[in-house]
C-alpha cells in the first residue's frame, strides 16, 4: 500500500508540525497533534503508519519533504 505523507507547519509562529497521511484510496489520517519539530513529527508519522519504533533512528528516512 502506497501512502503520501504531508508534513505542514502549524502554529502562530509556524514552528509547530502535523502530518496528514492519505492513502491509495484516497483516505486521509491526521495526526491531531502538534510537535515542536519536525523530526518529531517525521517519528510519530512512521510509529503510526508504518508501526516503526525510530527512536534510535536520526536520518528522516523515505518521509522527509
């Protein structure tokens, strides 16, 4: 299954992130939460969609923008 992962700015002073995932069919999953980096947000996204646990895991892999 193929997912395009979006990583968006949020925030007043944009320096917060969400992600949003949508799927091949079309279906979106939003994070509902806010992370204070980017390379935070690039972890949960991998958690939750693909079940990886990158806590040792520096590079932003096939997710980065």
């Amino acid at each position: 299954m193929a997912v395009k992962v979006q990583f968006k700015p949020v925030g007043r002073s944009g320096h917060e992130w969400i992600w949003k995932a949508r799927d091949e069919s079309n279906t979106i999953a939003i994070s509902g939460q806010r992370f204070d980096s980017l390379s935070d947000a690039v972890r949960d996204a991998r958690i939750q969609i693909d079940g990886l646990d990158t806590s040792d895991d520096d590079d932003d892999g096939p997710f980065a923008a």
